[in-house]
C-alpha cells in the first residue's frame, strides 16, 4: 500500500513538473527519462536475469542509426522507424549473444564492452557509405503525431515519459509473469534453475533481445530529440552511466527512476560547484555503496500464499475423501443387495 501512495505521487509530480521549470529543466528532465528508459531496458538484462551486460550502448546506437538512415534517406515517419530499429536492435542482440551466453561473470562483462567499441569504431568507419563517418547523421526530422509536430522540450518531456510509463506497466508485467520468475531464477543460481527444467539459454536469450528492442526504441527517440547522431554519443562511458544506474537502483523499476534522477540530474543541480561537483558525486556514490550495497530500492521478494494453497489441498484432500466414503457406502449397500436376490 506504501509503494502503491509511493509511484501514485511520483507520477502526479512527473505529470505536473514542467509547469514549474524553465525550458532548461524540462530538457535535463528529458535526458533523465531517455536514461531511465535505457535503464529499464538494462534492467531486464542485468537485474532480472543477473546477466553481466556493459554494452547497453550498442544496442541503443543501432536503434538511433536504423532511424536516421531510414528518416534521412528513405523520408520515413520517426514513428514509423520505432518499431523497425527495435528489431534492428533485437537481431543484433541475438546474433551477438548466441555465441557468448554461456560465458559467465566477468568473462562476459569483458565481451560485451568490446562489443560496444567495435560498434562505435564501426560507425566512425562509415560501414557501407551510410552512417556519415565521425561526422554522423544530419538532418533528421522531428516526429509527427497526427499532425502534431513534436519539436519544443514540453513535447519531448511527455512523449519520452510516456514511453517510461508504458515501459514501467510492461516489464511489471514481465516481472509477475512465468518469464519474469524464470528470469529471477537463473538470476539466483542458473545450475539450479537448469537443473529444475527451466531452459537457461533460451531465457537468457530472451531477455538480451527483449532488453535491445527497448534500447532501439529509445534510441529512436534521441535521434528524433537531437536530430544529430554521431558516433562518440554512444562511447563506453554511456554503457557505464545506463549500468551504474541499474546497479545502484538495487533492480526494481522504482529504484532506475530515482536513480536516474540521482545519476543526470544531481551533476545539474552540483553544476554552480563546477570544481568540486563530481567529487561530492563520486563520495556519494561511496558512501552510498558503504551503507546500502544492495542499491537504493531492491525488488520486494516474491509472496506466495503457501498457506492458503495448503488449505486448498486440504480441503480438495477432505473432499476426494468424502467422496470415496460415500462410493463405498454406495458399493456395499449394492453388494448387499444382490446378496439378498441371490
């Protein structure tokens, strides 16, 4: 019920905010959903299913580049790249994790940022004349909504939290579904959960391509806010911000928004400190990891009414067995029927 009054006055302060900020605050507020979108994205990777995953960015500079090259050379709707540059995404995902999903921990967490910088320097190459080199992509144009031209900071600030608040209901969902459970569980201990039937390749795939569609969708977004990309948005470093995020969020969908705010907009606020800001940022994230390791706002842990299904049991049990009295009642009186014609 707390949580419940919790995201309830989240989501009125969210909806109300840009009526008292300046046009400034309404964007950094924009910056802190695209990473809050990034990091719901990552979280289905790195804190649902315990997958050591540093390459976030790669799936989010394909998502952005898949926009603006069918926006600036094919003239195709922003909406309507959104879907085909998740796809674009997910496929890279998929072709890049089925032959390093087995690898575990730190082994893993290596691979994944080298993913990143071969699809920063690939990009920078200007693979096959499209993606415009160190220079990137111009031009690209700002999405439309039924004839309504999405292009001031106000605009931007409902359409990217919008998408959060979409984002939020169906990773929800995920979450209480037989997915989301199986997730947690190789989460825990994937020798267990494959030792319980559960198949941990399939599901680890799953949640790579599930997280690197949404990371496309957001980088449909960016590209539609900047209506610039190039290669060193996507650097290591972002893979660092969206995954320190994550981690410090403790893994509920709560915790990636506060700590969204913390990790975007405390440097803002810490910006009139210019010498000394990221130095209070990083003791914080110190003292912070001292005290609270297991994040900010750790999932609840999962309730199940054990109880009441031992009730049920038992009262099915009292049931079978009523019945079974009462078959027998109805067999002998039977049988001693047919004795007395006999």
């Amino acid at each position: 019920m707390n949580r419940t009054i919790v995201i309830v006055a989240l989501a009125a302060a969210l909806l109300v905010l840009p009526l008292f900020t300046n046009p400034y605050w309404t964007d950094v507020c924009v910056s802190i959903g695209l990473y809050a979108l990034l990091a719901l994205s990552l979280n289905v990777i790195l804190g649902q299913a315990g997958i050591f995953h540093m390459g976030h960015a790669a799936f989010f500079a394909v998502g952005a580049y898949s926009t603006a090259i069918l926006n600036t050379m094919y003239h195709w709707p922003i909406f309507l790249t959104m879907p085909v540059a998740g796809c674009a995404a997910a496929l890279f995902a998929l072709v890049v994790a089925r032959p390093i999903i087995h690898l575990r921990g730190d082994y893993l967490l290596i691979v994944t940022i080298g993913i990143v910088e071969i699809v920063r320097i690939a990009l920078i190459n200007d693979v096959g004349g499209l993606t415009g080199g160190s220079n990137g992509i111009f031009g690209i144009s700002r999405p439309v909504f039924f004839g309504f031209r999405i292009f001031k900071p106000l605009h931007f600030y409902y359409l990217v939290w919008g998408m959060v608040g979409v984002s939020l209901l169906l990773f929800y969902g995920l979450w209480r579904s037989r997915i989301g459970r199986a997730l947690n569980c190789i989460k825990e201990d994937d020798v267990a959960a494959e030792g319980c039937g559960i198949n941990v390749t399939h599901y680890k795939l799953m949640a790579f391509v599930l997280g690197a569609f949404w990371a496309g969708m957001a980088g449909t977004l960016y590209a539609a806010k900047m209506t610039t990309i190039a290669p060193e948005s996507f650097n290591f470093m972002e893979s660092v911000i969206i995954f320190a995020v994550v981690i410090l969020s403790g893994g509920s969908q709560l915790g990636v928004l506060v700590s969204a705010f913390l990790f975007i907009g405390l440097p803002e606020l810490l910006r009139e400190f210019s010498g000394a800001r990221m130095l209070i940022f990083g003791l914080a994230m110190m003292l912070m990891m001292i005290w609270r390791p297991q994040g900010l706002m750790p999932p609840r842990s999962r309730r199940y009414g054990v109880a009441a299904l031992l009730e049920a049991i038992k009262a099915r049990a009292c049931a079978a067995a009523e019945g079974n009295a009462v078959r027998l009642a109805d067999d002998a009186r039977t049988a001693e029927k047919e004795g007395g014609r006999a």
